[in-house]
C-alpha cells in the first residue's frame, strides 16, 4: 500500500472538500482520500490484521465513500467515514469462512515514541486479549484520535457507552499491563 506524504491540510479546506464531494468532485474525493487513506488502512489492518484482507476493505471503503457521498448528511465526515470502514470489515470478517482470532499485529501506533520493540510487542498482546468491542473502542479513542461522539458514531452506540468502553479497556490494559509497568518502574 502505498500513500503519497500528505500535504498540510487545514480544516477548512477539508470542509470545503467535503462539500465538494457530495458534488461529485474528483478533486475533493482525492483530497480527501489523501487526508483520510492512511488512517483509513491502519484501521483496517488492526482489525483484520491480514494486509491483503485490510487491503481490500480499505479500497471498498473509498468506493462506497464515492458512491454514497450524497448520504453524508453527519456533522463528522471522519466518524462517517469510518463507519464506513467498520463496517465493511466486519462485513468482510462475516464473510470469511475460516474467521481466525483477529490480532491487531500492528496496533502500537508508530507515533509510539518509543522504539523498544519488546515493549510494543508486550503492549500489543495486552490489546489482542482485550474483548472485541473494548478494543475497536480504544482503537478508534487512542490510535485513530477520534472523540467519543465520533465513536459512537462509528459504532453505533450511545456517547455513554463510547465513553464505558474506552474506560473499561484503559482499565483492562493496565491490569493486564502491570507486571511490566512494575517491572519498567524498577528498572
């Protein structure tokens, strides 16, 4: 997969794409495309964790994006479009006939800051055990930066269960994460 390096856009011109697009603008559809694709892919991979998989839902989302641009009518084009891409993966996980375990083999955030691959590795296991629901949550809240209206809005849950389950996988993490915190603290 490969992405061009996105060109500093700001909010208004996004906007103005947004707009755009409901118009058919191929223009807007790339802007956004270039805004969005990354994060969009990162997504699906976590859920997926099968790039080829991730791969194709990434481009079915842009597609289904195109074609039902004029059903945009949300105040959040982001949570939009990552409805979206929720839900062809899931879609696609249904499909599957032989559904593994979902592992999210490249959820540490490559902004991570930290380069100690034992530690991200260590921080990835805890996600993986964490239950589906908690962990499409925290994905959304901690690696793809969206509020908690927003996902609600991916999910299709109320605010105040965006929030719980956010909460719930903080708490399940470090749980899970506290022989090493322990350890990290010692040494």
């Amino acid at each position: 997969m490969w992405f061009k390096k996105q060109n500093i856009i700001n909010e208004d011109e996004i906007l103005n794409a947004v707009t755009k697009l409901k118009e058919g603008s191929a223009e807007a559809f790339k802007i956004l495309y270039d805004v969005y694709g990354q994060k969009v892919y990162r997504y699906c991979l976590r859920l997926l964790s099968d790039p080829d998989l991730a791969n194709d839902c990434f481009q079915e989302t842009f597609v289904k994006v195109y074609e039902n641009r004029q059903s945009f009518k949300g105040i959040s084009f982001p949570a939009w479009l990552f409805r979206i891409a929720h839900n062809t993966c899931m879609s696609s996980l249904r499909n599957k006939k032989n559904t593994e375990e979902i592992q999210d083999i490249y959820f540490v955030n490559d902004n991570f800051g930290n380069d100690d691959f034992a530690l991200k590795r260590e921080i990835r296991n805890a996600i993986d055990k964490l239950p589906k629901a908690l962990k499409e949550a925290i994905l959304l809240r901690e690696y793809e930066d969206l509020s908690y209206n927003e996902i609600a809005e991916v999910l299709s849950i109320d605010v105040s269960l965006a929030k719980v389950r956010v909460f719930r996988a903080r708490v399940q993490l470090k749980s899970l994460l506290k022989p090493l915190i322990k350890e990290l603290n010692e040494s």
